[in-house]
C-alpha cells in the first residue's frame, strides 16, 4: 500500500496447478486499465524482472485507472526456466484463449483470459528471444489496431516498431484484440542474459505508455524517432530453416538490412564443407537469428520483415 494507491497481490487460481501472481494498483481516479504480462515463456528472464520492477515502482504511483502487472503468466515454465511448460509441453503463447478443462498450460492461458487480459483496455506483453534466439529491442502489433496501437507503440520509446500484417491465433495479444483490448508485444535480445539497458527500456516503455495513457502524471516524451516496418506475421515457428545437419556460420545480425538474395547464414560440416546456403528471399531487416551454431534438419536460422515500403521513417 502507498499513500496515493490502493495495491492488491491477487493469486489468479488455475484448476490443478500453481495459482498466478498478479499486483493489481488502482489509482484515486477512474481511468484505463492497463496489464503487464511477463514470463509468457519461461526462459526470458527481461520481461519478468521488468514486469516485477513496474509493479513495484509504478503501481504505487498510478493516479488514475488501474495496473494489472503478472511477471510470471506461466509460472511452472517460470520455474523450469524452459519456454514450453514442461506438464504438457505447449508453448503459452499458442493457446490462449485457453480452455477450463485443457491441458495445464490451455488452463493457464484460461485464467489469465478471464482474469487479467479481459476488462484491460490496454495490454502489453513483455517477451524476449529467449535462450536459443536473439532479437532487438522492439514492440509490435496487428495493422488492424494500429490506430489505437501505433501512439502507444511510439510512447513505449524502442527503436524498431513492427506493424504487421496479421498475429496469428494462439497469443495473449490476438486473444486481448478479439475482445477490443488495444495489445501490444515487445521483444528484446534473450539468449538467457539480462541487459541492464533492455531492462530499463522495458521498464521505462511501460511507463511512458502509463503517461500517454494519462494514469501517471508526467511529460509525454517522444521516442527517438523509431523505425517502423511493416508486413509479416513475426511467426518464429515459420521462419527461415535449414534443411541439414552441420554447423551454422551466421552473416547476418539482428537489425541489419539484407538485400534480396543475400547470405544469411551457410551450412558447413565437420569437415568445413560447405552443405547449404541459406538466402534472403527479399529484401529484409533480420528480427532474430539463432545462437546455437550446431543444427539439424529443421532447425531455425532466422527471422525476416519485408522492407519493400516501409524504409526508414
Ligand atoms: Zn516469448
């Protein structure tokens, strides 16, 4: 409790396993309702520690509405530090809305449905490439709300805004979207590390949205002029793929622009053969390469967003 809100822990019950922690602090005044969600996956560690940041330093200073903040939504994956939750193996982000009598991780997308993402005006969802990945620092989210999402997105302050084509099912966001909620989602580098500086992007984003958003009281500053791409689905499970075994040689880094046929990435055996070689189909900004060198069949390289239209803003 503070002097200016009136703060709640609140444990989100989900049937047959852990509850879910959520802080919820309202302020004196009616006003949006803005959520926070952290640790969707549990092996991205920025997202939960910002989000346990804001709920500490933020909540108590909301005037008005109310600020939902999870740092873990899915607290068993949380625990084993793993992106899928180990009970079933399903990946969060894949399954909400969630059912009532699903797998474990179908009734936790279920109750963070009815209980954090529904009544939200705003939601934003903090992620990070996680341990295999690495990604930049970046918020993104549906075309088709860009004019409720692309203010707050330039608010939030990170270089890059990704506004896309489509989200596909399965996310808190396209969950939050079907009921009206304006939803937002950030990514930064992952690979199991925190970065200070990520960290108080991520931080410091939330909050600036908390002012546009007129819950706090403060200047409303913009970014530094973000760049904005536009296109694509941000689906890591279609991506750029390898089809051998070998070991990845990467040419490419995260936020670099590629040309069209360009080398992404080659393939080479043991022995230094070259196996493959992996190309740009367009022209692109690279949004996430693997970190792992060995590979097998399958694997992920990379992850591009057209350019073609949306150069620099
Ligand atoms: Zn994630």
């Amino acid at each position: 409790m503070s002097s200016l809100d009136d703060s709640a822990d609140i444990v989100i019950p989900v049937a047959g396993s852990p509850g879910i922690a959520m802080r919820v602090s309202r302020g004196r005044s009616p006003g949006p309702t803005l959520t926070i969600l952290g640790g969707v996956h549990g092996d991205e560690f920025e997202g939960q520690l910002a989000a346990a940041l804001i709920a500490e330093t933020l909540g108590p200073q909301i005037e008005r509405g109310e600020l939902r903040v999870i740092p873990r939504a899915n607290p068993i994956a949380a625990a084993s530090q793993t992106r899928h939750t180990p009970d079933d193996d399903k990946n969060l982000a894949r399954c909400f809305p969630g059912s009532p009598d699903g797998t474990t991780t179908e009734r936790i997308a279920r109750a963070l449905t009815e209980s954090a993402v529904e009544g939200s005006d705003v939601l934003i969802d903090l992620h990070s490439a996680g341990r295999a990945l690495k990604m930049p620092l970046m918020i993104g989210y549906d075309a088709a709300d860009a004019h409720r999402c692309a203010p707050l997105a330039a608010a939030f302050g990170v270089p890059i805004i990704w506004e896309h084509d489509v989200i596909g099912p399965g996310r808190s966001i396209s969950t939050a979207a079907d009921r009206g909620i304006a939803a937002l989602y950030v990514e930064c580098s992952g690979g199991g590390t925190v970065r200070r500086e990520e960290l108080e992007a991520l931080v410091g984003g939330v909050r600036r949205v908390a002012v546009a958003l007129g819950m706090v009281d403060g200047e409303v500053v913009d970014g530094a002029a973000p760049r904005t791409i536009r296109g694509g689905d941000g689906n890591l499970d279609a991506s750029i793929t390898c089809s051998g075994a070998g070991i990845a040689v990467l040419f490419v880094d995260v936020a670099q622009e590629v040309a069209a046929g360009a080398t992404l990435a080659e393939i080479r055996g043991a022995d230094g053969q070259l196996r493959e070689s992996l190309t740009a189909p367009f022209a692109s900004l690279v949004m996430a390469v693997r970190r792992d060198a060995p590979v097998v069949q399958g694997d992920f390289i990379a992850m591009l967003a057209p350019l073609h239209g949306a150069g620099p803003q």
